[in-house]
C-alpha cells in the first residue's frame, strides 16, 4: 500500500470521476437536491466550501444507499453587481483592482477584460466549476447553465407568464431601496451593507419657525403632547429649502431624499446648525419650545432634525439629563403623557436607572427603545387630559390629524443604516412610479404558500417560525431593473427582471437543461414548456422527440426533495421559490423539503469577502488537500450551526485521516482466528453503522463522522490493547476495513478511492453499497463483559494515580449475589423512589438491614451514572464477573506488570471489599 499523499489520491481519483456522477432516469428511485446556485463575481471561500461539500456528502450517502442521485450546479449571473465591479475595474479604483488582482488573484491579462460584465462571470463561473471539482462534488456538469443563456431566458419568460396570468405581476407606484448612481432598485445581493434594512414610513411633525416650518421625522405623533424641545445638530449645515413652496430648514441629505421622494426641492441658502441652537420653534399641540444642542442627531437620518419627548424616549431623557448635569436648561422637565403597566410617570427614566445606564453611547440604548417604544405601543394608555385612547388608537388619530390640519407629511426612511450599495453609493429611498412588482403582499397567495410551507420537511425545525414570518411580511417586491444582465421584461423590453426575481423555480430547468440547448431558442414558446412542466398538449409541438424526453426527466426528477441554502436567504430566495412553486406547478411537483445552514467564521470573525476576512477554497485544498477541507467543514459543526475555521484545528482533522488511513493499511492483512475480542468489535461496528445511517438521513454529518471516525478508532484503540502480544488481530478485520472505509467514502472520498482500489476492488467506492447492520452479529453479553472490564481497568488506573507506593498486587473484589439482585430490582423499577420498599419486604433483605438499604444507595446511583445501553441489559441478566475477569486475568497482569487477583466480597478478608458493587468491583492495590 502506497504512502498517505492526498494530492495523489485526488488525481487518481478525478481520472476514475470523469462523468461518472452525469445522471439520468432509471429504475431506481430517485433523490433530487439542489444547492442555491452562486453568483460567481468573485473567488470561493471555505465558507462557500461548506454549502457545497454539506451537500456532496449527502448526495454520496444516497447514491451509495442505492438511490439514483441528482446534484446539479448552475450560475446565477443576473444583475447589477458586476456592471458596478467592471466600471469601477475600468477607472483603476484601487479598493476593487486589490480585491480581484490581489485576493483573488486573476491574472492580470484577465483582469484587463473585466471591463466587460459578462466576462467577469464567465471567468468565475469557469473557477467555481474547477474549483468545485477540487473539492470532489459529485455534480453532473452536463445540466450546467448560466442565467443568461437564450433558453433560459425562454424558460423564465414562460414563468412570468403565468405569474401574470395569475395576478402576481402588478405596476403601481412604492418606496423601494434605490441607487442613484446605478439608477436603479437595489436587492439584497445589489448590498454591500445594510441587507437587513426595512423601508419605514415616518409621519413630519411641522414646527413653524419664524417664516419657514423645521419638520421632524417621528413613528409616534401621539407624543407630541410631551416635547419639550427640537434637538439639532451645532455642527451640521442645514439649508432653507422650497419644498412643494413652502419654506423649510432641514439637512443636506434630506432636501436630496425628498426629492426622490415625489417632492419639488429648490434649495435657498445655507444655515448653520449653531445658529439655530436656543432659538424656539411652535407647534399647535405643544406650544413654543426651544431648539436643544445635541451632537448625536444625524443630518443623514430622516430632516436632520429631532423632537425630543424625555418622558418616553430614553436617548431624549439622558441627551437633556447630560446636559442639566453641567447645570444648562435645568428649568426643562419632562412631560409624560402615556400611562402604562409597569413603569412610573416617567418610564424613560425609569428603564434607564433600572438597567443603571449612565450615558448616550451605552450599547443597551437602542434595545432600552425597543422596549419602551413595545410596552406603550402594545399596553399603552394616553392621559385623560390628552384623549384617553389606547397608544395604538392615538396614534392612528394624532398622524391623520397632523396631516390634515398641521401640514404634516410622509417621508420614507430606512429602519437600519448605513445601507451601501455594491457600488460604493449609499442607498435612499425612493418612491417608484410606473414600477413592476410582484404581489408578495397579497393575502392568498400567503395563503397558499403557507399551507404547501405545511408540508414540506425543513431543517433543522427551528426555522419554521422564520418562514412563516417571512411569508407574513413580505411585501410587494420591486421585480425589474433598468440596468445589469437578465431577462428583458415581456411587458416593457426596457427593464430587465431582477436577479432574485429570475431564480425561483430553476430547480425544474436542471432537470431540461441538457437536453433543451439542443432546441433553437426562438422555438421555445410558452406551448413548449406548458407540453414538459404541466403535460399541457398544443398543436404544432415542435421537435416532440425531444420533448418528450425532457418531459420524462421532469417527471422523474420532481419535485426536487431537498434545497440546500444559507440561512441568510430565508428571508428572500428560500420563501420566494415557495410562492412561485405553488403558482406555476401542479401539487405533487411542489418542494419537498429544505436544509438551511448556519454562517461560517474565519478565526472566531464573520468572513465577508469585502472586508478580505476570507480564506480561498482554493488555497485550502491545495494546502491541507481536498478531504481535510471536506472533513473539517462537515465534521466540526452540524450544518445549520455556525462553524469556525482555524488552521490548527484543520491540520488535526488531517492527522485523523492520516491515522485512518495508516490503521487500515497495518490491519487489512490480519489473518488471525476470530476470538471473543473480534466479536465484540464487529458488534460495537453494526451499532456505529446503525447510527451512522440515522444521522446522515438527519443530514447530521458531525453526529455522523463522530460514529464513524471517532467511535471506530476508540474501539479499535481497545481491541488492539486486548490483543495478545504480537498478534495484529484477526481475519475479522478485512470486514471492518471495508466497512470502515464505505463509512468514510461520503466525507473523504480521495482517500476512500484509493484505499478501496488497495482492497482489491474494481468499481469505484462512489457507487458501492452502504454497509448494513446486521443484528446478528450483535452481542449483548461479550459487549458488557468487555465494558466491564474496560471501566475496571479505567478505575484501576486513576486508583494507581492516587496512591504513593509502588504496587506489588491488585485485587479485584467481586460484589456478592446478593446486591446483583438489589441491581437488577433497582433497574428494572420504573419508580427508582419507591423500589426501595420493594426490596425491604425480603426476608433476606430485611435480615442484613442496614447493609441493604446502603447496597440499594449505591446501587442507584451507580445505575444513574451508566449509560442506558449497560443498564437496559444489565436489569435482565447479571454478568458472569468471575468468569470475565478470570478470561482477561492474563492480559490485566501483562497491562500492568504485576500479579493480579480475584476475590469474593464475602470470602475475602479485605473490609473495602464491602463497596463491591455489581458492574463496579471494589479494588485493592498493595
Ligand atoms: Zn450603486
């Protein structure tokens, strides 16, 4: 057998792999998963790494479980994204030249063509396949396509065809996420920063100010009742501006939101924010109020410009406390104005002294918000004098009274900031006209996507809630976009669809993909995908053959049974394909299930390829080879769990392959005489079988590497202990390798290749048959003896530890019958409370008295500290102690150099014989 050298094990490997993972319609039954396509614009990570290789290792398991096995890959290349990547590449802007030429190292003849959009994600979409290959995924290439393609562009028009049809498509006027030097709507994937941000829509409270009115954005207008004054910032330049011909005073950054916002903006003159400080402003529902310095308010949130109300808002309470310290506007008190449960009058002050905050940049401030804002909004009551209403009620009335009588606005603001485009602009709000939306908002199709949600299998269960409230809130969803690559929208050629907007049922064009590149794109009518996604004749088909056959793929492969994702996608893609599944497809080709991943950090860090806190895939493979990056990324995390990438910890996963693979090559050749030893082993290896298998079909791949790499190894470390000297075990153990190594073959294909190869097998490991427990070859009675005698070798050896003297003699004191019947009383009750009783009424029992009722004691809680699958046993049937240890004497004396003796508890003339207890004898070193 050749040397541990994983680079030679995955060259041999990817000559056998050539197209052996292509995929079609057979007699099998069949398992379809998909992972979330990538938007190759840049080099893959490790964490990339994971939501590939995660489904990889399932897609083995099944295939080697004998199911006929799909994995397809694709490449998402719609959008904006890379338009912004290869302007900035064509003016030189060194942060994006750094990145590419530097981190993701394409050479610099590459990079020079990166001008064109197009080029860059071919580029990449050519380095993901290879570098995807690296890795070992077992992807039929054949299906591969890119968002672009004419066909798939057919295959998304016919799509949006029946969205149409269905009422999903409408055209109206909304607030979207907008860039204004890409001139477009902005998705999550369009986002540097900020993909968490909600548009939110605040109510201008008007003060009047001399000639001009100063608005404040505020989500509470019932609280104008207790402002006490405006805060403005001293060193911010606010400018007078004509909106819609009234004079205001707000920031910079507002006049240039507003006018996205359908406003007419002319812009007067420049005031300084210091000049505006101790002046007063009036408003009919609270009177004249002065304007307050605060450094804290932001020109680029919502006017630049603040109500304070200190009664209820905690950054108020503490910016006016801060400033009374140092003995300024000490006459200003607050004015509450809401009653609610549990706080005093004032309850920003209250929950500021409660959570002992001393300052404005305390972290707790924004949760201390939250809470006051929740506890009025949902249990609040306005003071008689003010109404009465509930907060809920109030709040309603005092905005449409604002609006009608006080000349108050709308204005549309994010709930979170910054939000940064790709680009590098930061993102405002604009309000959309003439704009193409897809109706997430409308209640039955909530509906509908709700009940299929119902049934589909998801994992881990936890993020269910997060779907439905998903499904809950989304809103309508800005589906076109004037600039990027894409699909030109069918009703207005000048906008392209948007990119999350063309990648929701692709999953069924996998199925196609190969076989409908053969087709002339222009014959791809909608009549065409009708006849192969919903059977739907028509005449004049063209090329029916072919058709047919895809039709034939479709019905074979779908529904997919489980979509693999980040958790970050829940929110967008993951729902949305819910809702676009239920509308075009019939019932049984809606999704089956889906496994949603947890992040990855690099070093204890996020990783996040902006920010270069990124390890390359790449890098990765070549430096601690495909099977450790594949092992480490399945093995130290369950997927939905974050993991964390550190060298160290990777190098050792290496080590433990090393070891597998230097274990199998110094045992496959035993050939000694199975003895009981053997029997044990093989028992222990159909129990890692069973709960290998469980795991993998729980997608649990650390549970599962745990059985097979961990739980094998500890057991062989025993049984080559229990071996006599020079004998390297038994014929048994060409099973365990060839057992060992299918267990493996899923996470470390490499090297499971090449060992099978080295077991003398012709076919590949990929496609041989996953090992099956046999339950005849399970043995209770060997595995309990054995187990016993691995815990009194342990407890002889921390006795060793303990003692001084240098031994001459163990004994080993066997408990007497008598307390084996007391054990087995004990773990068989199912009342281990009242069993003592039980045990008392015998005569015997009752005879030894206080020795029984101890024994019992002890008994119970040794039974509490052994694992089930000693007690369960153990209640039907004691060991024969004597008889294992008298077996094992011979090894015991080699183990550790001296006599080794047995005694009964009720012979011998030990007292500490006294503590025998079954399962636990007493010992006695001299
Ligand atoms: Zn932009």
């Amino acid at each position: 057998m050749s040397e541990f050298d994983l680079a030679t094990f995955e060259k041999e490997a990817h000559e056998r792999w050539a197209r052996a993972f292509e995929s079609n319609p057979s007699d099998r039954e069949k398992f379809y998963l998909t992972v979330a396509f990538p938007y190759p614009s840049g080099a893959m990570h490790v964490g990339h790494g994971r939501t590939y290789i995660v489904p990889d290792v399932i897609a083995r398991f099944w295939r080697m479980r004998g199911k006929q096995v799909l994995f397809p890959m694709a490449f998402h290349v719609t959008g904006a994204p890379v338009v912004g990547i290869s302007k900035r590449i064509a003016r030189n802007d060194p942060k994006t030249i750094h990145l590419y030429r530097d981190l993701y190292k394409v050479p610099q003849n590459v990079l020079a063509e990166f001008t064109e959009p197009l080029t860059i994600v071919k580029h990449f979409a050519a380095e993901y396949q290879r570098v995807m290959t690296s890795c070992g995924l077992s992807i039929d290439w054949r299906r591969r396509f890119i968002t672009v393609d004419p066909t798939y562009s057919k295959f998304v028009e016919w799509q949006w065809k029946h969205l149409y049809e269905a009422g999903h498509v409408i055209k109206g006027a909304h607030p979207v996420r907008y860039c204004t030097v890409d001139e477009n709507p902005v998705g999550d994937h369009d986002l540097l920063e900020g993909d968490k941000a909600d548009v939110i829509k605040f109510t201008l409270v008007m003060f009047q100010h001399g000639d001009a009115f100063i608005p404040t954005a505020t989500l509470r207008p019932e609280t104008i009742h207790g402002v006490t004054n405006l805060w403005a910032n001293p060193n911010v330049t606010y400018v007078r501006a004509l909106i819609d011909g009234k004079l205001w005073i707000i920031s910079k950054e507002a006049a240039e939101k507003l006018v996205l916002q359908d406003h007419i903006v002319e812009v007067k003159e420049e005031i300084e924010g210091i000049d505006l400080i101790d002046k007063t402003v009036t408003h009919p529902l609270c009177g004249t109020i002065p304007i307050l310095p605060a450094d804290f308010v932001d020109p680029d949130m919502a006017t630049g410009l603040v109500m304070s109300v200190p009664a209820h808002a905690p950054f108020d309470y503490i910016a006016l406390r801060d400033l009374q310290q140092q003995g300024k506007y000490t006459q200003i008190k607050p004015i509450p104005l809401i009653k609610v449960e549990g706080y005093g009058n004032v309850p920003a002050q209250d929950a500021v002294e409660r959570a002992g905050i001393r300052h404005q940049m305390d972290s707790r401030m924004d949760s201390l918000t939250q809470e006051i804002y929740s506890a009025e909004f949902s249990k609040g009551k306005l003071f008689d004098k003010y109404g009465g209403q509930p907060v809920r009620v109030a709040r309603e009335e005092v905005a449409q009274e604002m609006c009608e009588k006080y000349h108050s606005v709308v204005m549309f603001e994010f709930d979170t900031r910054p939000v940064i485009c790709r680009c590098g602009n930061k993102v405002k709000v604009k309000i959309l006209h003439d704009q193409w939306f897809l109706k997430y908002s409308d209640p039955t199709w909530k509906e509908q996507t709700r009940n299929h949600l119902n049934d589909m299998a998801l994992v881990p269960p936890e993020v269910r809630a997060e779907f439905e409230r998903t499904i809950g809130w989304l809103k309508d969803w800005a589906c076109t976009r004037r600039v990027g690559l894409g699909t030109r929208f069918p009703w207005d050629p000048a906008q392209l669809i948007e990119p999350l907007s063309d990648s929701t049922i692709y999953m069924a064009y996998y199925t196609i993909a190969h076989r409908i590149r053969e087709i002339d794109p222009k014959l791809l009518t909608p009549e065409v995908f009708d006849y192969i996604f919903l059977g739907r004749k028509s005449p004049n088909l063209p090329e029916k053959k072919k058709l047919d056959a895809m039709r034939e793929e479709f019905l074979y492969w779908y529904p997919y049974d489980f979509r693999f994702s980040a958790k970050d996608l829940i929110s967008n893609h993951l729902t949305f394909q819910i809702f676009h599944h239920v509308t075009i497809f019939e019932k049984d080709k809606l999704p089956k299930g889906m496994v949603v991943f947890g992040m990855g950090l690099l070093n204890g860090a996020k990783m996040s390829s902006s920010k270069g806190n990124v390890f390359l895939l790449e890098d990765a493979v070549s430096e601690f080879g495909a099977d450790t990056v594949r092992m480490f990324l399945t093995g130290s995390a369950e997927p939905w769990q974050d993991f964390d990438w550190r060298n160290e910890l990777v190098l050792s996963t290496k080590k433990q392959i090393e070891r597998f693979y230097a274990t199998v090559l110094e045992m496959r050749d035993a050939a000694g005489e199975p003895q009981d030893i053997d029997r044990w082993l093989i028992s222990r290896l159909q129990e890692h079988i069973l709960k290998m298998t469980a795991a993998l079909e729980n997608f649990q791949t650390r549970q599962a590497l745990q059985e097979a790499s961990f739980g094998i190894e500890t057991d062989l470390k025993w049984y080559r202990r229990r071996l006599p000297d020079g004998c390297c075990g038994s014929r048994e153990m060409s099973t365990l390798c060839s057992v060992w190594t299918r267990l493996l073959a899923p996470f470390i294909p490499f090297t499971a290749e090449h060992i099978w190869q080295e077991l003398g097998n012709k076919d590949l490991i990929s496609f041989a048959e996953w090992p099956v427990a046999d339950e005849n070859l399970v043995n209770t009675h060997i595995e309990l003896a054995e187990e016993l005698l691995a815990r009194t070798v342990e407890d002889i050896e921390s006795i060793q530890k303990l003692i001084q003297i240098t031994p001459k003699s163990i004994t080993i004191v066997l408990a007497p019958e008598w307390k084996h019947n007391i054990f087995k009383t004990i773990a068989r009750s199912s009342d281990r409370n009242s069993v003592l009783k039980e045990i008392m009424k015998n005569e015997d029992m009752k005879k030894r008295g206080r020795e029984a009722t101890d024994a019992a004691k002890q008994c119970t809680t040794l039974i509490h500290r052994l694992p089930p699958h000693v007690v369960t046993p153990l209640a039907k049937e004691s060991v024969n102690e004597r008889a294992v240890f008298e077996a094992a004497q011979a090894v015991l004396e080699h183990e550790f150099g001296i006599p080794v003796h047995i005694a009964n508890a009720e012979t011998s003339a030990y007292t500490k014989g006294a503590t025998a207890l079954p399962f636990k004898p007493a010992i006695v070193i001299e």
